[in-house]
C-alpha cells in the first residue's frame, strides 16, 4: 500500500509514548501474515499491509489494559474497537488508533481452493484487484475479489468508527461489498428439521479446540469460560456433538449482539465450521428488536447490557 511509509513514519514519532504497537508482519511462509508487536524502531520496519493480514488486532487490546497500546486497524476492525470501549473492556485515553484503508482480504481457504497446496506457494503479490500466486509449475493470476473471505461480502465499511490517524490509498476503492448474505437466506429458509440435521452435520466435526473463542476479540472472560470451570460443571468433556453444540449455542448467545461480525472464529477453525452464520442470525435479531448494530457508536450502550422496563418492539404482553 502506498501510505505505508507514511504509516511507519507516524508510528516512529508515536512510539515514545506509547507501550507497544500493534500491527502486522510477513509470517513463516509467503501466504500468511502474522501479528506484530513493535516496541522498537527496527520492528516498526517489519510492519506490512496487504490482504494478507487478516488478522482482527483489537482481539489483543483487552489483555492490554493498562497499558498505552497503538492499534493498526483496518475499517472493520475499529468496529471491534468500538465495541470494547462501549463495553468498558478498553480505555479511549490509552488507546492511538492507526486507521489504515483497507487493502482487501484473502481468504486463505479459498486461495488453496484455486491453487492447490498452500506449501507450494513462492511468492504472492498484488496489484489493484490482481492477486498474482507463483508455485512452482505455475503463475496464477487471479481476481482478489473472488478470494475475499464471506464477512467482506455482507457489510462493506468506507469508514473507521475511530481514529486517531488515518491512512488512504487515494487510488484505491473499497474492497468489501454489501450483497445479500446467501449463507444466511439459506439457512433460513430450511425448515427445522433441515437446520437442525444442517448444524448436527457441521458441529459433529468440532473437536473443541476453542481457537473459535480465543480469537475473538469480544470473548473476554476466558479464564472463567463455562467450557473450562467444573464448578458449575456445565460442559462434559465427551465429544458428542450435544457437547459441541452446546458450547457454540452459549459462546453464540454471550456474543448476541456484541459480536462485530469480525469472522475471525470461523476464520480460525481448523475444521472449516461456518459458525459465523450463527453470529449474523443473532445480531440480525437483535437489530429487528433493539435497532442496534454492534461496535457503530462508540457513546451507544448495547441493549443487552441494559434494560428498560418495556422494549418497545418486544411484545411479551400479548403472549
Ligand atoms: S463471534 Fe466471531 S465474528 Fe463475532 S466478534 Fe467474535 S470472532 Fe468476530
Ligand atoms: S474453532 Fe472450530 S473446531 Fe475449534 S472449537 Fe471452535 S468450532 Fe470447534
């Protein structure tokens, strides 16, 4: 991206006040990024952004309170952001937010679809919608838009919800786009039986390895998380899919209306769930019945955690 040296150059005259930066790195191999915790000028050096940094690094602020922490974050991501100030889970005052434009996303599962074994991969390297995959037989030249993971289909972002600086490419447009959440009409239009039979098939493969909650950045009480504590004992350690289930319904309803449709859990699960259909299906309820859309506002509070006597669009009396 064109503003990355003017992104470095900002983080370097910030880095004095701040305790660690957070930010994205080239990872161990040419596809994958990896986060980057920059407390030196040299590691600053490191800093990419590219569709390759997929990462959501608001998921790290949390475990960082107290601490003066600088965030690089794409429009989406700030959504996250906000979302921890409003819950009161981060400090506005300890936080310097680097907004950066974002360069679009690949989805890696997609890319593997298109070119084979991941491993085999030499170099990666974009240009503008382009997205150019050299193995070691071939060159593939393929559309970044048809790599794009599901959650930059459904909401499309052209600004942050905060910044305290922002990056733009001036010459490049907003990769993520709003079209209708197939996934979701789908799911919806299946009668019971077909949704239950569609979840009982998809959790069956879970084998409660959490990375789905610990990436998430709105999942902030895990060391007391109901799938871990034996007293109250709520989950068994057996591998029934009841179990599974079980643990997806709680993780889902904790996030009902907090979850920033970040996609990082489904992007995290190594037996390619679609959990995040889960997600959207609440918070799109609780749109219909609180208006609220969660992460928008940093003033706003989220309806569920408040009440008022009477909702509005709640009709419980007629019951
Ligand atoms: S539940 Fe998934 S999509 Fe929602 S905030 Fe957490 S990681 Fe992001
Ligand atoms: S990341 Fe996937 S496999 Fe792991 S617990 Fe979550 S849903 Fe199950």
């Amino acid at each position: 991206m064109k503003y990355v040296a003017e992104l470095k150059a900002k983080i370097r005259e910030k880095l004095p006040e701040l305790d660690v930066v957070i930010g994205w790195k080239q990872g161990f191999d040419p596809v994958h990024a990896s986060p980057a915790f920059m407390t030196t000028p040299e590691e600053i050096e490191q800093l990419v952004v590219n569709p390759l940094c997929v990462q959501n690094l608001a998921t790290y602020l949390p475990g960082l309170k107290g601490k003066k922490v600088g965030i690089v974050a794409r429009e989406c991501d700030t959504r996250s952001i906000g979302e921890l100030l409003q819950e009161s889970l981060i400090e506005r005052e300890e936080l310097t937010v680097f907004s950066v434009k974002c360069p679009g996303a690949v989805d890696l599962v997609k890319l593997r679809q298109q070119v084979g074994d991941l491993g085999r991969v030499r170099s990666i390297s974009f240009d503008g919608p382009r997205v150019t995959v050299e193995t070691p037989d071939e060159s593939s030249s393929l559309d970044l838009g048809e790599l794009l993971p599901g959650k930059c289909r459904v909401m499309a972002y052209d600004e942050p919800v905060l910044a305290d600086f922002r990056f733009v490419d001036p010459d490049q447009d907003t990769v993520c786009r709003e079209e209708a959440d197939t996934d979701l009409v789908a799911l919806e239009q299946m009668d019971l039986d077909e949704r239950f039979a569609y979840w009982r098939g998809h959790l069956d493969r879970c084998i409660r390895c959490y990375a789905c909650r610990n990436v998430c950045p709105m999942c902030v009480c895990q060391d007391q998380c109901i799938a871990d504590t034996r007293d109250p004992h709520w989950l068994s350690a057996e591998t029934d899919v009841r179990q599974k289930w079980m643990f997806q319904l709680i993780h889902a309803m904790h996030l009902a209306g907090r979850c920033t449709e970040c996609g990082e859990c489904e992007r995290a699960c190594p037996m390619d769930i679609p959990i995040l259909t889960i997600r959207r299906k609440l918070n799109r309820e609780i749109h219909e019945l609180f208006g609220y859309t969660s992460g928008m506002d940093v003033d706003a509070v989220p309806p569920l955690l408040t009440f008022q006597p009477e909702e509005k669009s709640i009709t419980e009396r007629e019951w």
